[in-house]
C-alpha cells in the first residue's frame, strides 16, 4: 500500500449549480424494484445518519443489515444533540432561502467545503422538516399550530426548528422508529451490540465488515455489496469532549487503513459554551445549547485578577468582549470565533472560576426584561441541568461556560456521491468531511445527517450498485478469513500485554497533548513536539496497558483499549494536518497565520483545498491528495463578522 | 468523601452473582456517580482486577444506558435524574452505597449492572411509530398541530427508554414504557390513522415479553428520570378498550394485478 498519492476526483455532475442534483439525479443509474432486493447493504452506525438511511434503504427494497455497538439503535449519539435543525423553509418570512442557507454554510465553514455538496445540503433541507413531521415529531408549535423557528448561532434568519432542547433525541426517535419499523417487518437485520473493527476489502471494493460480538467476544463477517458508514465523529480523541463516551473513530480508522482517505482531519470543533472542567475524575463535558447566546451576554472581569463576585462587579468594570469586538453579531459570534476570544480573555488571566478557565454567560439583563418566566420557558431545562452540575442557580449568578470539543468537520473523504476512495465504501454524518469546510454551524450537523441518510445516500448507492460488476463474495473465503484472524489476533494483543496504567490515564495522556497542540490554537513548534510525543505515548501503550479480563465476554476495557489504540494513531494524522495547512480558518487557527487583531488569516492562494491523506502503510509516511475548492458562484472573502 | 460500595458482581447471563464490598475514599463531591465508579474501576484495573461493567454513554441523562438501582431506588436519590445526573453531593460521606441491576425477568443480566433491554425495542417493533416511508411528505406547515397538543405529545416523547419504570415497578410492568410512546403519538393528527392498531400492537407485545401487568401503584412515575407521568398509562387503558371494541380483521388489498 506505500508508493503514490492518488488522486481524488469528487465527481461533482457539470452545470448550473441550482440544477446539478436535479439533473444528477435523472442521469443515475436505477435499480429495478425487483433487483434491488437482491443487494446487500451493510449500514453500520445507528445514529441519525445511519438510522435514517437504513430505514430508507429498506423501504425501498434492499436488504439492509444493520450494525451498532450500543445495545439498542436508539441510543446513538445523535440522542444527545439539543438546540436544533436548520432548513431553508422560510416559515417566518424573514428572507431565507435555499441559496442564502448554502451561503451562510459555505462562508461559516471558512470557504473549505465544496459548493456543489454544500448546495445539495440547503436544497434538501426542507424535505427533512416535512419527513420528520409526517413521522410524528414534536417539533415546538405556535399558539396556531404552525411550526416554531428560532435564530441560532451565527445566523441572522429564523431558520432552526427545535423540539425543547432535545432536538436530537426527537429526530432520532422518529428515524429509530422508522428502523424499528423495517425491523419489526423482518426487512432489517439489526445487530446491536456489535463492533465493526474492520473493512473487507476484496477485489478493489468494499464487501463488508468484520466486527465482534461485544456480548460473546466472537469475531464475525457481514458480507455484503456495499457498505455504509455512519460512525460519527472522532472528538473523543481529545478525552474530555461533549460527546458520548463511547463516540470513537474506529470504523473510520480502519477503513482508512484499508485504503479510504481521510479529509481534513484536523479541523475540530470546539464549541464556546460547555460547563468548565471541575476535577481530573472528569469524564466529559457537558454542552450548554448555543440557544443560551440568544438571550445571555458573556464577559469577563476588565482587569485580570479581580476575584469579587460577579454581581459585586460594577457595570463599567466588566469587559462584554464579543459585544465590543463584533458589534454586528455580539454574543451570536460563530463558534470557531466565540471560543478564541475566550481562550484570549482567559490566557489574559481574566478568566473566572476556580482554574481562571471560564467566561461569565449572564442572564441578569434578559431576566429583567423578560421576566424570569419567559427566561424558563425558553431554557428552563438547561439552567436545571446546569444547576443540577454545578450546585449553583444561573437565575441568581451567572452561568460559567468555557470552549470544549464538540464536533469534527474533518472524516473520510467522499465524492459528490457520498462514496469514499474504496469504491462500494459510502460515508454519511459525521463520520465524513464533506459539508462544514473548517466550520460547522450550529444546527447544521443534525439536517446533514439526516439529508444524507433520508434523501441523498438512498440514490446515489443505486448508482454506484447498478453500474458496479460485483462477483460473489464467500463469507467463509481465505480472504474473508485471513482479516478475521488479523481481528482476532490484535484483541488477543491487547489481552495479553498486561502492563500496569490503565486505558483512560493513556487516554487522558494523548487528550492533553492533543488540546494544548493542536486544539483552539496550534503553531509549528507545538505541533512538531506533539508529533514526537505521540508515537512515543502509543509505543508505551502497547508495551504497558493494563486491559484485566479475557476476549469472550463483555469486557467494556477491552472495547475501550481497542478505541484508544486508533485514537494514539489518528491523533498523529491530525497534526500532521495541522502542521501542513500553514493558514488559518475556521476552527483551524495558526498562530503564524492572523491578522493584526488576531482574527484568523486564510490563504486561499496555496489552501483552497481539501486535504485527502491516504495510508501508505506500517511505517511510512501518509501520502496526501488536494482535491482543490472552486468556488464559482460564492466570492471568496475574508470572513468578518465585526 | 469516603464510601463503601456494595456491588453485585455477575460474571455471566445465567451464572450466579453476589455482592461484593468495595472500599470507595477520597472522593470529589463534585464527581457523579459514574464517575465516582470510573474511579473506583481505574483503581481495580490497577490491582489487576475487572472492573465493574455498567452501561453509559451520554452522561447527561439523555441516553438511557445507564441503569442501576442505587440503595434500592432506581437511578439513586435525586428525582427527575437518572444515575449519570447524580452527584455525589446527595450522598453522606462514610456512606454504604449498595448498587444493583436493574431486576426483572424481562431484562436478563448480562454482566454485573448490564442487562438486556432488547424487549423495549421490540415493543416498539410491534407499532410505536407512524408509517411514513421517506418522500412523499407533504409541507410540514399544512399539518397544524396546537401547540397545547405538542407540549404534552412532547412531555410523553421525552422518554429515554432506560427502563427504570419496569425496574421500579413491584409487578415489572413495562406499562408507562408503552404508554408513553402511545401518548406522543396518539396526541399528534399524524398518528390518528393507526391509533388503534399501535395500541393493540404494543400491548400484546408487552405482555409477550413477560412484563408484568399494572396495578396502578405509582412507583414507576417516581423513579422515571424524565417523570413521565402516570396519566399516560389511563390514557392507554382507554385507547386499548376502544382498539378492542372497535376491532375489525385486517383486510390486505391490492388482489393480483
Ligand atoms: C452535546 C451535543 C449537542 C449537539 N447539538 C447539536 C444540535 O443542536 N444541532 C446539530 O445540528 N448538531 C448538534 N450536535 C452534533 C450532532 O449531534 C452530531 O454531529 C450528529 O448527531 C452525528 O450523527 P451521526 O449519525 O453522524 O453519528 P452518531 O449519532 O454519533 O452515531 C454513530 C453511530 O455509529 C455507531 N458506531 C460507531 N462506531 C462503530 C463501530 N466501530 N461499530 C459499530 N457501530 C459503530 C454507534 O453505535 C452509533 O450508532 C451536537 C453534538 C453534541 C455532542
Ligand atoms: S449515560 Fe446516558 S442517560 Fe445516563
């Protein structure tokens, strides 16, 4: 697998941007009502992607198996997401539209996605409120029954529906019951419990998976025709993120390993308001939805040092820094931006709370001109929650809130079709790098799922099927075998290595490298000692983790020495990326690379392009494609929200 | 804050378990109750013991994995929280904490704390969702829904399906399970059409799985982490003998061509 980079063509159909799918669409090829079921697909992942693309695939006839490591397909992470899902609707008449949501995507994203996906995303859109409505999700209602939008984060339309803050857990409930549905009927063979650790790649193409039982340790192949990734995201390489615990980049990882590209890996969220770190036993991070900068101002203490109480702080000695610095969007500032400017304030030392890591998210002035009931409908839930950790009341003092991660733009790479650099190999949600560029917009991550699993996967699959030769593939084959025994064989590894620190101090390890290196600010120094560091932590790993137990039972150490094996290596990709992308943008900020006040600098002369790594195998260096960005209906532009 | 923990330990579905005591010091009152595990569990691996297995995964209360009784309650002391929402604040320090499975010959155990909770999926199977195959929906607005109905659709939609109501129950019923999807969708115009058919669908389910029946007491609307209320069971009882009444065989249509 070494030698030559190849090249990536992402096949984006020719003409006009705004009737590209339309026409794309027709030119597909189709497969016949009766064909269809005569194809295999394997959809691993059960989150809203996965969920929604597996009921869909079924509906319409293949026969679907579907995959989770989670002990019900309801309770992926998708279930966690709170504030909203964007669509171009237009319900509250304030200017909207399919090319103004395609607009605000592409700039957000800082100009690093590619147009025509993006488009499609913002076309599509709509149809999602529709489907999900028509499923029976309890979207938030006006007094006359229409449907409720609110503004959200860095957008200056209405466009997100929401239902309370659990807007995630709503959509995929309704896309888990549609899956529930096709299961029920015998249409879809689901296996939860159950973890892909990797891809089978025969004659070029991707046949299946390999995984193991996490209930019995039993090592297994599911074969197939094609196979679909909807794995999620990898922000748990940093340890402490908002995800769920168990999120990890396994699937990704392996496939990469087995030939699949990997887009930008270095461009990671991370999110502005999330309740600051309490202790070092701390597991994860807890979001506070963005809603809350609707409504709440966030400042620090003019000078540093100030140690008073928050409402001992006179009006004129409190420093609302994102009111002051971008006066057109205040505290609604993106998130790559909001959460620079915190970590400026705090590296000032104005910080507040116990570490000086914290900013003030106040209520004080939305409560006296609001009323604290309004303030409670709106957010009622997250001040409990927030009260619920950290023992004080946001109604009385304010909120303390700091950055953490939160999401990752970058994934696998995938062509207009949603199809990787394996062909068959198809990639929806997080777990790929098409839509967000080096930014994602809040409410952005839900609608992308769920177009790519209800309204775009579902036809480009019958695509790449109908023109794709497949011969039969055994399931008891040598080939089929050998990568089962490779499986097999690293478990027993892990087993047998019986060192003495456990799988999270590693993995607290390589959070901390990775946050202070290539987190909210990364430079070339930095970045060269992480990439010294890590393979050194991963060598130790192998040497001296302490994984207790045996492979043929549930054995959640085991699960988690596996995951944190991929991270110790993915972790090295994203510096690398880090460390060749010499601009700023987005989420992604080089010191070297600002303007004079310190607002990222991009070079679209040299970076407008996705970066596509590809694994040139055990030892050698990864190799890397550009798939360069046009950009022929946006201007390119230097982002300003001042 | 010191603790001593009582946990049952099960190695295997089927095998024997017990409870083993667990020495717990030094820790944060900040910490939640999984975390305060995750410590306890990083000291095991230490000594070159398994840990104990639990299930978790969002932390926030959302997921529905974790599952425990803690001290006979389901989900521990604090109402309206499931076990990741706990902190260890609620707890005297120098406390016995006694932490089981959540029992109930519906969800066998699988190890330790982690049971099978598959029944709950395959209630829904049986019709706790609106066909509405994708495509095809009409524009979301032409359906008004009023919003007092959202609300309360919404209230009964909050379930994390973590099955503490069947745990809390003295008879295992998984009654406020069912009936709370069948409130959230029986609320909504869209799931007017198979009102009926859900109702019949889920029950029979039910009582396929071994759940027990209910007899009203109450308990499973305490323990409920999203303190779904118990009303939604009337509701069901309601719905269940008018689907009985009303009942007509199925006709399939189509004929041949
Ligand atoms: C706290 C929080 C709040 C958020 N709020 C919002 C919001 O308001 N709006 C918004 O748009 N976005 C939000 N997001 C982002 C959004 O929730 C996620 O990006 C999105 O849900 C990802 O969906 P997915 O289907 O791609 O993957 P996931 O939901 O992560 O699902 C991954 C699935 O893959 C399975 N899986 C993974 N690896 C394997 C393997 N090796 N073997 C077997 N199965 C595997 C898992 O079991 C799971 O079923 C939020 C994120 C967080 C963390
Ligand atoms: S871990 Fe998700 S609800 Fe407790």
């Amino acid at each position: 697998m070494t030698g030559q980079t190849r090249a990536v063509n992402a096949r984006v159909p020719p003409g006009p941007l705004e009737t590209k799918w339309e026409r794309h669409k027709f030119d597909m090829k189709l497969v016949s009502p009766a064909n269809k079921r005569k194809y295999t697909i394997i959809v691993v992942g059960t989150g809203l992607a996965g969920a929604s693309a597996a009921a869909t695939l079924s509906e319409l006839g293949y026969r679907v198996i579907g995959i989770t490591y989670h002990d019900s397909p309801r309770r992926a992470h998708s279930i966690a997401a709170q504030g909203g899902i964007n669509a171009a609707k237009n319900y509250p008449n304030d200017g909207d539209s399919i090319f103004r949501l395609f607009y605000d995507t592409i700039k957000g994203g800082d100009f690093r996605a590619r147009e025509a996906n993006v488009y499609r995303l913002a076309e599509v859109s709509a149809n999602i409120i529709d489907q999900c409505v028509a499923q029976g999700v309890p979207f938030a209602r006006e007094y006359g029954g229409l449907l409720a939008n609110r503004s959200f984060g860095g957008a200056q339309v209405s466009r997100t529906f929401y239902a309370r803050g659990q807007t995630g857990q709503q959509l995929l409930l309704g896309a888990y019951q549609a899956l529930e549905r096709q299961i029920g009927r015998g249409a879809v063979d689901m296996h939860p419990h159950m973890e892909m650790l990797d891809l089978l790649v025969i004659d070029g193409r991707a046949r299946g998976i390999v995984a193991r039982d996490l209930i019995t340790g039993q090592v297994q192949s599911f074969v197939g025709d094609a196979v679909v990734l909807a794995t999620g995201g990898y922000g748990n390489v940093f340890y402490l993120s908002t995800n769920a615990r168990m999120s990890n980049a396994t699937a990704i990882w392996r496939a990469y390993k087995r030939g699949a590209a990997l887009a930008n890996p270095c461009f990671t969220q991370i999110h502005p308001t999330c309740i600051p770190v309490s202790g070092d036993y701390q597991s994860k991070l807890t979001l506070m939805s963005e809603s809350l900068r609707n409504d709440g101002r966030v400042w620090v203490p003019a000078r540093g040092g100030d140690a008073r109480a928050p409402g001992d702080i006179p009006e004129a000695e409190r420093d609302y820094y994102l009111e002051r610095k971008y006066p057109a969007f205040g505290n609604l500032a993106p998130r790559d931006i909001a959460s620079r400017a915190a970590k400026q304030v705090c590296d000032e030392g104005r910080g507040v709370g116990p570490a000086g890591l914290g900013v003030y998210l106040d209520f004080r002035d939305a409560i006296q001109r609001l009323g604290a009931g309004t303030i409670a409908d709106r957010y009622g839930n997250l001040f409990e929650m927030y009260e619920r950790i950290t023992d004080e009341d946001p109604y009385r003092v304010p909120m303390r809130i700091y950055p953490a991660v939160h999401y990752t733009m970058g994934g696998l790479w995938v062509d207009y079709n949603l199809m990787s650099t394996v062909p068959g190999l198809h990639v929806i949600g997080e777990a790929n790098f098409s839509d967000h560029g080096a930014n994602r917009l809040g409410a952005s991550a839900l609608m992308q799922g769920l177009a790519d699993g209800y309204f775009i996967l579902p036809y480009t699959i019958g695509d790449y099927l109908a023109s794709a030769k497949l011969a039969r593939v055994e399931a008891n084959g040598p080939e089929v075998r050998a990568i089962e025994a490779d499986v097999a064989q690293r478990t027993q590894r892990l087993l047998a290595i019986k060192g003495r620190r456990t799988v999270d101090a590693f993995h607290r390890q390589l959070g901390r490298i990775v946050w202070e290196k290539c987190g909210m600010a990364r430079n070339d120094a930095g970045l060269r000692e992480a990439l010294a560091e890590i393979p050194q932590l991963r060598a130790e790993f192998w040497e001296n983790v302490a994984v207790p137990g045996t492979g043929e039972s549930l054995n959640q150490a085991l699960e988690k020495a596996g995951r944190v094996a991929d991270f110790l290596e993915l972790a090295e990709l994203m510096c690398l990326d880090a460390l060749q992308r010499t601009e700023s943008c987005g989420a992604h900020f080089r010191e070297e690379s600002q303007t004079a006040d310190g607002e990222a600098l991009r070079d679209d002369e040299h970076f407008a392009y996705a970066a596509a790594w590809q694994y040139a195998g055990e030892g050698n260096a990864p190799l890397v494609a550009k798939e360069p960005l046009a950009f022929e209906t946006v201007h390119l532009s230097q982002r300003s929200y001042k | 804050m010191d603790f001593t923990l009582r946990v049952w330990r099960q190695a295997a579905p089927g095998t024997p378990g017990r409870f083993v005591d667990y020495p717990a010091p030094g820790i944060s009152p900040d910490a939640s109750f999984l975390e305060m595990l995750d410590v306890v569990n990083e000291r095991l691996i230490e000594q070159g013991h398994e840990p104990i297995a639990f299930s978790h995964d969002c932390r926030e209360g959302i997921c529905g994995s974790c599952a425990m009784m803690i001290d006979g309650v389901a989900h521990g002391p604090v109402a309206g929280a499931a076990a990741c929402q706990v902190h260890m604040r609620s707890f005297r320090t120098g406390a016995r904490v006694t932490i089981e499975p959540w029992r109930s010959v519906a969800f066998p155990v699988i190890k330790d704390l982690v049971t099978d909770r598959s029944a709950l999926d395959r209630i829904i199977q049986a019709g706790g969702f609106i066909t509405a195959p994708t495509g095809g929906a009409r524009d979301a607005n032409e359906i008004l829904v009023p919003k007092d109905a959202a609300d309360a659709a919404m209230d009964a939609a909050s379930c994390i399906g973590c099955g503490a109501c069947v745990a809390a129950c003295p008879n295992g019923s998984a009654s406020l399970f069912t009936a709370a999807k069948l409130t959230h969708l029986g609320l909504l115009p869209q799931g007017q059409p198979e009102r009926s058919r859900r109702t019949l669908g889920m029950v029979a389910q039910m009582d396929r799985e071994h759940f027990g029946h209910c007899t009203l007491f109450g308990e499973c609307q305490d323990a409920c982490p999203k303190q779904i209320s118990i009303d939604a069971i009337a509701r069901m009882n309601r719905d269940y003998l008018h689907a009985v009444i009303t009942a007509r065989p199925e006709r399939s249509g189509g004929g041949t061509g």
